[in-house]
C-alpha cells in the first residue's frame, strides 16, 4: 500500500484536464510541472475515456492527475499514476475501487460550486416569483400595454420576504443557500436525515414551505421523491426550485401540478439527458424557468477548485494527512 512517507519531496509532473485557474493554480505550477489542458476549452469539445486519458499521460510522461469530466478506469491506474485529484464533490468518473487497488489516492473537491449553485437558486427564484422572463419578452416585443391591460396588472406578486423557504438537503449547496435566503427575510427549514440540525420530516416541510428547494444527492432513497403525492402537499401556489439533478423528482406530475395550477412556478437548472425537448410542457409555460445545468458555471468554482487541489498535493508532499481523500486506505 501507498505510505504517506513515499511522497515526501514528491515534484509530480501534472496532467490538469479540469479547468482550473487563480492563486491554487498558480500554486500548482510552482509545485509541479504542469500539463495544462482543460477539457472545456476544446473546441469541439473533448473528454476522454480512460484508455484515451492513459494514453495521453503516457504520451506527457505525467505521474499526477487532476479531471474533472473525463473517465478514470483502470487503464489510468496501469499507467504508474500516483496521485488523482477529482474536482468534483462525488467523483463518480473515477473507478474508487480500481485506484484502492492500485494504491493511488484519489481527492475531491467538496463544496466546490456551493455558492455558485446556492446562486443561480435564488436568481431562479426571482425569476420565477417576480415573472422576470415574461416581462422582459413584453418589453423586447413591444407589448407592454396588451390585452386592455398594464403591466403592473399582470406582474404583480407576493414578496419572497416573510415567506417560508423549505431545503430538501442541507450538504454545502443548501446550507449556502440557506443563508441567502435568510438574508432575503425567508425563515428557512430543512429536510435531511444527516443532517443533526435539518430534522423537520418531508411532508411537513412540504405543507409549510412558500417555497421548496432541491439541494439532494440523487441516491437509490431520493429518486423520485417528490412525486404527484409530494407535489398536492405543496401548498397552493408554492414555487418549485431544483438546481441539483431533474432525478429528483417525476417531471409528469411537476407537469401537471403546474397545469393544474395547484404549484404557482418552478425553477428547473436539470433534465434528463442534459436537454429538454422543444416540444416539452415545460417549455411552453410561462411561469417556469429553465437553464441548462449551469449552476456551477462560474469562473470563482474553478478557482476554489484549483485551490482545493493545492492544498490536498501540498499536504501530500509534506506528508500530512489528506483531508479530501476518497480511499484513505491506501495512505495506511
């Protein structure tokens, strides 16, 4: 097994495939010689499979390894890697089991993206509670005045402050949500089984909340747990936010809670399969708001990224316990 000690004075040769940038970058190239290829600056785009990412650290003779898209099997492993740094919170792109085997620790990048998704929920939520995107459509069109009526007619709506706010998963996008919403003059209540100070069971949170934010992991437990039965408890009128992952929920009954007019709004940033037809119910109603799982989209994730990594390789290289570390076992 890896031991800690084989790493002192370690100066790796990095193949960096994630986008990665600011002062931990900056770090990074001062500690290693750096291979900086970030696959989202590829054009067209590019991510490898793990035969094509063993290759290609064979190819720049690298020994250290830091994705973010691309797959990580076995491949990678017989290739004399020793270190993989995953900048995601969960990495699912990286085979866990075939890096225990092979002794290489694998590190990941908790709370990376926290405050850029807390982010994007809140702007959602004004989008959707204010009718932010049908007004801007009347202004473009040039249909301010429609119908017999004025605008303050058609867009007037309840403030968010004083309204209840209810989080399906306090992790680091719903604690960081939280707070904002606090900030805004919601009262916040969470639901979360791990969570010690998130224990208001689901279907009260539901009856209570103006507003119900997805901020779960999709697991066997939460696919599909809100569905036609959670959505009627809702109460009338409440706003839908969901900026993890469209598993979460079962878009048929999102669908028709909405048509029935029972949901006031929703605020999706996920689909299935990374799309959602033109042709999909969603799209034609105006009291919804879609964006295309850009929550993490932000240049500040690839600099707390970047950072994060830094840290792991230089405890790594000082021989210090690794505090984002997937198989610590391999560091006994």
């Amino acid at each position: 097994m890896t031991r800690a000690s084989e790493f002192a004075g370690w100066r790796p040769k990095l193949l960096v495939t994630a986008p990665l940038r600011g002062e931990g970058l900056d770090r990074l190239q001062a500690m290693a010689d750096v291979v900086y290829d970030p696959w989202i600056e590829q054009h067209p785009l590019r991510m490898y499979n793990s035969a094509q990412l063993a290759e290609r650290l064979q190819e720049q003779g690298a020994d250290g390894l830091i994705v973010e898209s691309d797959l990580v099997g076995t491949e990678v492993f017989k290739t004399g890697v020793r270190f993989v740094a995953a900048t995601r919170a969960d990495p699912v792109n990286v085979d866990v089991e075939a890096a225990r085997h092979a002794g290489v620790p694998v590190v990941r990048c908790p709370g990376r993206n926290a405050d850029a998704v807390a982010e994007l929920a809140i702007a959602l939520l004004f989008a959707v509670a204010r009718g932010v995107l049908p007004a801007d459509d009347d202004v473009r069109a040039g249909q301010v005045y429609r119908d017999g009526s004025i605008p303050y007619q058609r867009f007037r709506a309840w403030e968010l402050q004083g309204k209840t706010a209810g989080l399906v998963g306090l992790g680091a996008v719903g604690r960081a949500t939280k707070w904002r919403l606090e900030g805004l003059g919601l009262t916040v209540q969470a639901y979360d089984p791990y969570a010690d100070d998130a224990d208001l069971p689901l279907g009260d949170l539901l009856q209570v909340s103006d507003v119900v934010s997805m901020h779960a992991p999709v697991t066997p437990e939460t696919t599909g747990m809100i569905g036609a039965a959670q959505f009627a408890a809702m109460k009338p009128g409440a706003i839908y936010l969901n900026t993890a992952r469209a598993k979460l929920h079962d878009t048929g009954a999102l669908v028709e809670s909405l048509q029935s007019g029972h949901l006031g709004g929703a605020g999706l940033d996920h689909f299935e399969g990374e799309h959602l037809p033109t042709d999909h119910p969603l799209v034609g109603m105006s009291n919804v708001v879609l964006t295309p799982h850009i929550g993490g989209a932000t240049w500040d994730t690839e600099c707390r990224q970047a950072s994060i990594v830094a840290d792991e390789l230089t405890r790594l290289v000082a021989g210090q316990p690794l505090l984002h570390i997937v198989n610590p076992e391999v560091m006994q």
